[in-house]
DNA sequence: ACCGCTATTGACTGCGCAGTCATACGGGTC
DNA sequence: GACCCGTATGACTGCGCAGTCAATAGCGGT
C-alpha cells in the first residue's frame, strides 16, 4: 500500500483504491467513469476508498486508452489585445461548461512563433480539438491533421480537413461603422486601420473602402496602426492637420480613444468638428468623454455557438454545422459621431 | 503499414517510424528527444522517416512513462478583467519560452466554480505546475497536491505542499495611491473600492485605510463597486453628493473611468475640483482626458520571475526560492490628479 | 590476446487506464 | 432441466512512449 502514508506523495492509482475497496481495477474504472453494471453497494465502497487515498484518475493513461484528451486547444493572436482577448475568456467558459479543459498557446509573430508552431505544439499535447481566434497572413496554411478546427473570424488560405467557421462578418463591421458616418452626412472620411498583416484588419478596411466606393466617396490612404492607444495617437497627430477630414473610422475602440486625444489636443473637437466610430465597445467606451460611437461583436454568443459545434464534431464526426454563429456585428451610436459641420470644405462650420 | 496513405488516419506511432527508418522504437525515442548516442545518419533517416509520415509524438504516452506532461495550469479568477488577463498572458507567454504549455481554467464563483474546482480540473487534466492568479475569499484552501504552486498575489489562508509566492504587495498599491493625494494636500479622501471578496480589492483598501489613519485624515465608509466602469459611474454619482470630497482613490482604472465620468456629469470637474488616483494603468489611461494617475504593477517581471521559479521547482524540487518577484508598485502620475483646492470646506476654490 | 572503456543499438518492460471478453449468477421460458 | 437473457464482475490486454539493461562494436593500452 505505497499511497496509504501521504497522500498523493505517488498518486495512488486505480489498482491502489481497487485493493482497498476490494475490487478489481476495472472496476473502479466503471465507478470513476459512471458507467452502469456496478452495485450500488460496491459504488459506494469505491467511492469512499477514493475519497480516503485522494485518487484522481490519471488523465494520461485515461487518454492514452482512449484517444480523448477531454482538452481543446485555442491559438490565439494578440496577447492582451480586448477582442481576441475577450473570445478566448468566452472560448474557455464555453467549453468548460461543456466538461472541456483549454489550453491555450498564443501566437505572436515577433517571437517568431506562427500560427502553425501554436498549433503544432497544441496538437503534441495532445487535443480533441483546436480552436483559432484571429490570424495575420502567413501564406497558404494546411493544417495536418484530423483534429476538428473552429474558426472564429475570417482564415483565408487555412486548409484544415475538419474545419468549422464562425464569425466571418469581420468585413461587415467596417461597412456598418463607415455608413453611419456617410448617413451623417461626412463626405471625407478618413480610416486608421489596424496592422494590414492581420485579417481582421484589412477587411474592416475593405469595409470601409466599399462603404466609400458605393457612396462614390473619396477614398484616402489610410494610416495604419497597430490596435495600440499610442499608434492611434500618433495617426490622431497626422490627421489634426487634415482640415478636410471631418470624421474618422478607427479599426478598434483603443486606436480612438488615442486618436480623440491627439484630435482634441490639436483643437478639433469630437464630435463637433469631427467625429469618430471604432469598433469593440471596450466596456470603457460608453463611459469615456466623448462616449465612443462603435461596433460590437457579440462575443458571447459566437464562443458559445462555434464551441457547441466544435464539441458536437467531435463526439460524433461529421454532424456538426460548417458553418455557425454568423451574427451581425451591432452598432453603437454614442457621443463621439455627430452630423457633418455644413457640406462646404470649412470643417469649423459648427 | 497502417499509416502511410493517410497522414494522421489513425496517427503514426513511434513504431511506424522505426518500421520505415529500418530501426527500433526506442531509437526514434532517442531521436525524438535530442538524447545522444545516434548516430547522426540514423539520426536523419528516423527524421526524414518522422517527416514523411507526419509523426508527432504522442503527448499522453509520453507523460504515462515519464510522469511530467510539460503543461502548467493556471487557474485565473476575473474572466477579462485587465489585471489578471494581463498576468495571464504573461504567464502564458513566460511559460512557452520555457518550454511549457500551458491549460487554463477561470474560477467562476458565479457559476459555482470555484478556485478548488478549478484547480482540481488542472490536476484531472495533468499539469506539472500550477499558477493561481487573483483569489476571493473562499475560507481556508487546503489544495492536497504535491504539484508545486505558484502564487501570484496574495493568497491568505491557501495551504498548498510546494508553494512560491510572488508579488503579495497588493496592499502597498493602495498605501502609494493614496500618499500621493495626501502629498497634494486632500484631506477628504473617499474610496472605490473593488469587490471585497476578492483579496486584492481588501489589500487595495486596507492600504488607503492606513495611509488616511497613519496621516490622521478621517475614513469614511468605502463605496464598493465590482471593477466595472458601471459600479464606478454608480460610485461617482453619489460621491458626487459628498461636497466636503475633493479626492477619491478607486481601485482599478476602469472604476475611475465610470467614476470621472458621473463626477463630471455632475458638474465637479477633475481635477480641478476632485483628484482621482486609481490602479491598472490600462493602456488607455494616458490618453484618456484626464489622463489617469494611476499605479502600475509589471505584469510580465512578475510573470517572468514567478513561472521560472516554477519550473525551477518543478525541475529540481526544493532548489526554487519560496518568494520572488516583490516588485513595488509604481505611481504614474498624470492629468486626474491635483493639489488640492484650498483647505476651506468649499471645494469649489479653483 | 586481453582488459577497460566509450559509443551505439535494440529487446524488454511498465506507466494507469479503458476495451474486450469470459465468467457467474438469478430468474424467466420452453 | 436445458436454455436464454440481463446483470454484475474480473482477467487480460494494449495504447505509445521512455527507462533499464544487455549486447555489440571499435579502440587504445597493457
């Protein structure tokens, strides 16, 4: 009886509660795993030799045996960043509450660590499934392996056998965004975009292009930032000196609210000489001064939806949806968009 | 040959290497694991073997021999909350580049799920190590594991077998926080205070507590909010009521951001009339207007410290130092606060 | 020729579990 | 009484790897 001194000094294993409860191993399997077939007498006694070794079944041998981890495997682009932030929180309460541990392996191109090394050293764990929030362009990307993928968000050039998609309306966002700001009259709309390396960020810039194009709308270049306050502010610096623009649409909440001070430091007001629309709906956004104008994605409910399918493909291949939680992302009209200053070039028309 | 039409049908074993590299499993182990005495043509035939048949090792068998799975558990309270996302992702990325995965599990005690539950669902799953961000009161923990723990933050009444303690200087935050106003002259110093559940949020308020107490200023009943911009919208609009006021420390930034705004809505103008210190230094703060004060603690030395004395324990038992990474907090001064508007009752002294 | 050593390789084994199958029992059916 | 069936249990096995140890080869020194 090595465990019966210190608990967990060597994890007792299944043999060790079999022998105290008197039974066979296969037992305690079959207890362990509630499977039917066991008195309810002998249950009870396995429980509670259990209980007294504090035997925790050995994840390991359980998944060597049986082929299932019980883990999903979530590579994740932009540490810290609020949205794949946000996803990942979500991802991880979903499957929890679907009885699925995460593990989670964030990619980050500076450290020379793609996407396909996150998901390689996810796959050597050892994962039932795999989910990715957020790319950048590495090229063509096959994934080698029978593991069911979700997508959350666009992965053009991701070649994955299994593969389930969610949330591919990143383009919508940008059209939405850019819109309300022609509805309110702007015709020179300019755009701080996010780093171009990311999908996300071209097409909430191809949404704001179309937007323009289909309004017959100057198009400018934009200025590309990279999601941070900083580079928000430094792209708010160049812009002040655009007496023409009179409204702005940012890729994410953090870039305005750095572009707003850099606006406001150099005397144009928000919104009465400009206006601005982001997209995230920070939960500070509603509570900053201006409140920001933004666009939501429903976290929530995407984790939710693309997980249930993800786990539904594999407890029983091939009967889950392709294609799940395709929502539309939702505008937020606050304090930081207001109607274009007069239709003439003097932005101070107010 | 069972695996070499379809890569991954079933995956390709250490056998199945052997077998087409013409040599024995243990040999393809060797080669798998840089150990030496191979030669270096085998070395190359087992790889390019390897290669061809997509092999990757397989995570559970591995761990079943050798009893290490190469993943640490992180069981983190405050699903998306700055803090203890941002030390989250620095654990994360300290631990990839030390060669670990890593498997994370958000207590909910909302959905009953608490730090004992999660850290158990770590130790189903298997982890070499575990790391504890952020704690509520739970009452006395007694977590029956020999799995080193590493604590990030203080963890009163946690008894754990093999624990490192890391940053437990939560309590200075709120000391530096509020020396600072009371260096600019308040008097009345209110307080936000996080949800007092949570440790952190107590040591926050204990350390205002002491700083009024030790400088003989008054204390007054702290308006306790949940870390929300919500909860400190709600705050700021009844302090907004308290005209003897000219100061408040809130407990994160967020808070501050809710609370600045209802100030201001009310008509007290910060700084001018109210200073407002808070902690996080969101990467918003310093664009914000006002720009937060606010104290900072480093995330990633914690993280980086902390996780290699981790693995450090769990490499060579008892080597590791038991406490590590006592960083100070750091103030950041900025726009939200000021001296305080002349000694006199009215505030409005500007 | 022999020893002692290092370098190299493979056979064998066991980790802890769940799958498979055999066994045993009690109660109905023909 | 032979048979079948559902229930209940355990013996045995293999998952894929790394640890142990034996076997072999080569080399320099005695």
């Amino acid at each position: 009886m090595p465990s019966s001194q210190l608990p967990d000094r060597t994890r007792p294993a299944g043999t060790d509660v079999a022998r105290l409860a008197g039974v066979s191993q296969k037992t305690v399997s079959r207890v362990m795993n509630n499977e039917p077939y066991v008195r309810e007498e002998l249950r009870e006694r396995v429980l509670r030799a259990a209980q007294q070794l504090g035997y925790r079944p050995n994840g390991a041998a359980r998944t060597l045996t049986s082929g299932r981890t019980g883990r999903l495997g979530v590579a994740c682009l932009g540490a810290g960043l609020y949205g794949p932030t946000s996803m990942l929180v979500a991802v991880e309460r979903s499957a929890r509450l679907l009885g699925y541990a995460t593990c989670v392996a964030h990619t980050s191109p500076e450290d020379g660590h793609g996407l396909v090394g996150a998901v390689e050293s996810l796959l050597e764990q050892g994962v039932d499934g795999i989910v990715l929030i957020e790319a950048t362009d590495e090229g063509p990307l096959k994934l080698s392996t029978n593991v069911p993928v979700l997508t959350l968000g666009r992965f053009p050039g991701l070649v994955a056998a299994r593969r389930i998609r969610a949330d591919e309306h990143s383009n919508r966002s940008g059209h939405t965004a850019t819109r309300h700001l022609i509805a309110l009259g702007h015709r020179q709309i300019r755009h701080v975009a996010g780093p171009q390396r990311w999908w996300a960020a071209r097409d909430r810039s191809e949404g704001w292009r179309t937007a323009l194009v289909e309004a017959a709308l100057p198009v400018t270049e934009p200025i590309e930032g990279d999601w941070s306050c900083a580079s928000g502010f430094a792209a708010g610096s160049l812009l002040a000196r655009d007496e023409a623009m009179t409204a702005v649409f940012a890729a994410n909440d953090d870039m305005a609210i750095g572009l707003i001070r850099a606006l406001t430091d150099a005397g144009r007001r928000v919104p009465q000489e400009v206006s601005v629309v982001a997209m995230d709906d920070l939960p500070a956004s509603r509570y900053l001064r201006p409140a920001l104008t933004t666009v939501a994605r429903d976290f929530d409910a995407i984790a939710v939806d693309g997980v249930a399918a993800l786990i539904r493909e594999i407890a029983e291949p091939g009967t889950a949806a392709r294609t799940v939680a395709e929502r539309e992302p939702r505008l937020i009209v606050r304090e930081s968009t207001a109607p274009a200053p007069g239709r003439d070039r003097r932005p101070q028309a107010d």
